[in-house]
C-alpha cells in the first residue's frame, strides 16, 4: 500500500468572530445604550469592543457542516443583532474541532455523535487523551449516513472488493475518519490491503473519484446532498452497498451508530433505498460556554425551523424534540436544557 494524495495543513480560522452575548440577550445593552446616549458618550465602535465573541467548529467549507453552522449563524445574527455575533469557523472536521474545544480554542462546534460519545468518555479516538467531563450537549441536528462512492470500472461490487483499490479514507482528524478506521475493524478489512491510501476532504474526494485518481471513498454525509447528487449524475460512479452482516458488525452493541439507509430515489427516480448506518450531527459546547448564549442558539432554532430548512436544506424536516435527544450522549448543557423546558411547555 502507498500513500498517496494527503492533505496538508488546514489554514487557521480560530480568529473569526462568532457569538457576542449579553446576560440578558441585548436588553442590557439596549437599556445601556439609551443612556449613553443621553450623555453623548455612547459610539457603535465602543459597543462592539465591548462585545466578547464565541467561536463554532464547522467543517469543509463545502460540506455539511458549514452549511448547517453558516444557516444557524445567520439566523442568530438576525434575531440577536445588537447582542451576538455569530459566524462559522470552516475546520477538518468532528475529531479536530473536539480537540480545539477540549483546548478552549473553540466555543461551541459540529461533531459526530459517535465521536461526542467517544470524547465524553475518552475512549475510541481519543482513548489517549482522556474523559471530557466538560463536554455538554446543545442540540442534535440531522442524521450522517456511511456512503461508499466507488467508480463503476473499478470492478467492485461490495466492499471486500475495495482490496487492491485506490481508497481514500479521510482526513486524519475529520469524524468520518474516525468512523471509517472503526468500520473497517468490524469487517475485518485492512487498509493496508488498498493498493493507495488517500486522505482527503469530502469535495476533494469527490473531484477525485470523478477524475479517476481513486477508486472509492468513504463519505459520511446528510441526504439528499447536492455533490453525491452531482458525481452520480456527471461522473461514473455508484454507491456501494454494505451487506446486513456488515451493517451489524459496524454497529455492534453500542448506541452511538444506527442502522439506516442511503434515499437513492432522491438521486436517481425509481432507485430503491440503499441499506448502511448513521451517527447524527450535533452541536456540542463545554459546560462554561455561557448560559445565555447556548440558550438564545436553541430558543432561536426552535422558532425558525422552517426557515432554516429552507436556507440549508440538509436542516429541512428536523423535529422539535428530536434536537433535544437525537444523538446526545453528553449531559445537556444548562442553557439548552432551559430552552428546550420552555418550548414544550408552551401550549
């Protein structure tokens, strides 16, 4: 095996601004506002240096979760203006972004629920750096489901077949990384039984499978999505299927994968659903992120959730309740829990 196609260094985006937060979700600032400008002392430039800002993991910036991070930003930048200050901070990806958290150089991010299961405890992935017990949950968003690309004159028709093959595999510190090494160790397939091992964002593996500089790639992602959408309509590729057995030996007796299945009607009419499995995508905090903001982040998702489906469709058909248990395996964190009692126990 050789490896081939790795990517480099992810530039650093730590410094983007995000959240800005007051203790009373801007009426503070208002009431503060008005006085000063009775004074004359009051200038928008003062304001917003007083402003602290919170920083969100997402992750390729043509992926999932930027599109989910820039959708949910925008709509708190709308509904908090004056407040918060929300904005995306593109990332590699769930491993990487739990580790930033872990360092405090992230507020709140996007990550995989079987890697905030991981994290929480401090085994799979991170078994070498330890429990987080500050890991909190803030709501669980939609489900990522294992799609195999693979070209059709690659001459493979399941995954066993991938022995010999041009494979990417993801980038070293995405989550489906994380999530493919762990697959390959239930079906007893090694990756050093690839002729060449890639390790690429999702868009580059897609342009590359549609070059034909791989075979296959590992992808996990939302469905329907537009770039599966495209390499299966421009470029001679197909979904691999993964056999029940294989589905079942994935997710053994843990509850942090799913089984589910791959919507191929919504690409090709007619297609019948394609059987894998799923983690869920959640956004995650430390239990010092603070209250308000976690807790203005879920008020305001709950009452857009058309809207918000509507800026990214990934986020369309999400359920009220389910974003206060879908895939959460860390203690939900206090702002959250507020917000979630209060919307269901409204009439």
């Amino acid at each position: 095996m050789t490896r081939g196609n790795q990517a480099g260094n992810w530039p650093d985006g730590h410094g983007s601004a995000i959240f800005a937060a007051t203790s009373d979700r801007g009426q503070g600032m208002k009431a503060a506002a008005a006085v000063f400008g009775v004074l004359g002392l009051c200038t928008s430039v003062a304001s917003a240096q007083e402003m602290p800002f919170f920083t969100v993991g997402s992750g390729d910036v043509s992926g999932g979760y930027y599109a989910a991070a820039s959708a949910i930003c925008d709509l708190v930048n709308r509904v908090e203006m004056g407040a918060m200050r929300c904005s995306p901070d593109p990332t590699t990806g769930s491993v990487y972004n739990l580790d930033a958290l872990r360092q405090g150089e992230l507020d709140l991010a996007l990550v995989q629920s079987d890697l905030q299961a991981q994290a929480l405890t401090g085994t799979g992935r991170f078994a070498t750096k330890g429990p987080m017990p500050d890991l909190r949950s803030v709501m669980g968003l939609y489900p990522e489901t294992m799609t195999i690309l693979v070209r059709t004159d690659a001459g493979a028709t399941d995954i066993m077949d991938l022995a010999g093959k041009r494979v990417d595999i993801g980038h070293p510190s995405s989550g489906r990384r994380a999530t493919v090494e762990r697959m390959l160790s239930a079906i007893n397939l090694s990756e050093d039984e690839f002729s060449e091992l890639a390790e690429l964002p999702t868009s580059t593996a897609i342009e590359a499978i549609c070059d034909g500089a791989i075979d296959a790639t590992f992808l996990m992602v939302g469905h329907p999505n537009d770039a599966i959408a495209t390499a299966l309509n421009s470029c001679p590729v197909t979904v691999l299927p993964l056999s029940l057995d294989e589905i079942r030996q994935v997710i053994g007796t843990g509850k942090d994968l799913t089984a589910s299945s791959i919507p191929m009607a919504s690409y090709r009419p007619g297609s019948p659903a394609q059987q894998s499995f799923s983690v869920t995508a959640t956004l995650v905090a430390r239990a010092d992120t603070p209250q308000e903001v976690v807790e203005a982040i879920v008020t305001d998702v709950l009452q857009a959730l058309p809207a918000l489906g509507r800026r990214a469709p990934i986020l369309a058909g999400l359920e009220p309740r389910g974003l206060a248990t879908n895939g959460l395996t860390a203690p939900l964190h206090p702002g959250a829990d507020v917000a979630f009692a209060r919307a269901f126990s409204s009439p």
